[in-house]
C-alpha cells in the first residue's frame, strides 16, 4: 500500500472514463432514442473535494451524450473528451496541454480500450468489477465497483496521500 500512496501523492491530473467508471456500465435508451446514465452522488462529491484540494479531473470516453456533457459542466470539469474511439490522442494531448508528466495521472478504467492508456501513468486504477485483463495492470483496484462509489474511492485516496482529506473533511465537522 505504500507504493500506492507514493504513486498518489505525486497525481496533478485524474482521467476517468465514464461507462462502466463514472456509471455501472448499463446504457439506458428512450424510444426516441435518447440516452440517460446514472451517475453516484457520492462520487461526484469526491471530484469536486479533488478539484479544490489542487488536482485537476479530465473525462475521457469512447461514447457521446448530452448526459455527460450536462454531469461535468455541473462539477466543473473543463477537459471532456467525448467520442474517443481510440483514447491514446486525447490522452497525450492532454499532456502536452497541461504540461504534465506521465507519473502526474491517474486513470480509472473497467474494459481493455482503457488499457492503452493505464499502461502509460503513474496509477493506473481499476474499479472492483472492472475485466480481468484490466485489473491485471492496474497498480491498484478500488473497493467499490463502477458507479456505486469507485471514483469516490481514489479522490479519498488521493487526498490521503497528498494530505488534502482532513482539510476537506473539516468543513462537514465543524460546529
């Protein structure tokens, strides 16, 4: 777990995917062909204690929707990447944008399109029900399984390890 934490408290930039990640991975579809996801509320807490400890967040997925677009914008995250059929451009982009060094990101994945990435940084996160293949290069496995708290699990570690959680935490202690 040491290793862990040392590859957390060096982390300037979170990149999540979004199916299976940000959400359990169902895609629910009207018949008018709109899509809805549910996202956990507790993980968007998590983000949003991230951003104001001094970690950035990006979004980078295979899929598009409106509903994504609409769940970022309302936690402040300005890097998404919606449509990324190959995730490895935006991801390097990312980089050079930010100017950030690979053992700066941590990427949270489920399926083996996130593998391209997760090979190249510095904590490469698998949620609980994540495939096998993935958990196999992941430096560390959250407890909880995608879109029931896994984002949530890393910002808390993350925090932790940077010494952020407490200064977070504080506020909800208070009075």
């Amino acid at each position: 777990m040491q290793d862990i934490l040392a590859r957390a408290a060096q982390i300037r930039l979170v990149i999540f995917d979004v199916d299976g990640v940000l959400t359990d991975g169902s895609l629910y579809i009207d018949a008018d062909g709109r899509e809805l996801k549910a996202f956990h509320s507790r993980d968007g807490h998590g983000m949003k204690m991230l951003q104001d400890s001094g970690v950035r967040i990006a979004i980078i997925t295979g899929r598009s929707s409106e509903t994504v677009t609409h769940r970022m914008a309302s936690l402040g995250i300005e890097h998404v990447y919606q449509g990324q059929k190959e995730k490895l451009p935006a991801y390097l982009g990312l980089l050079a944008r930010l100017g950030l060094q690979p053992q700066q990101v941590a990427y949270v994945g489920d399926d083996v399109v996130d593998l391209p990435i997760m090979r190249r940084v510095g904590l490469a996160v698998a949620v609980q029900d994540a495939h096998p293949l993935v958990t196999r290069h992941a430096h560390w496995q959250t407890p909880q399984s995608g879109g029931q708290g896994a984002a949530r699990d890393l910002c808390d570690l993350i925090m932790e390890a940077q010494g952020t959680l407490a200064t977070q935490m504080a506020h909800y202690l208070e009075g």
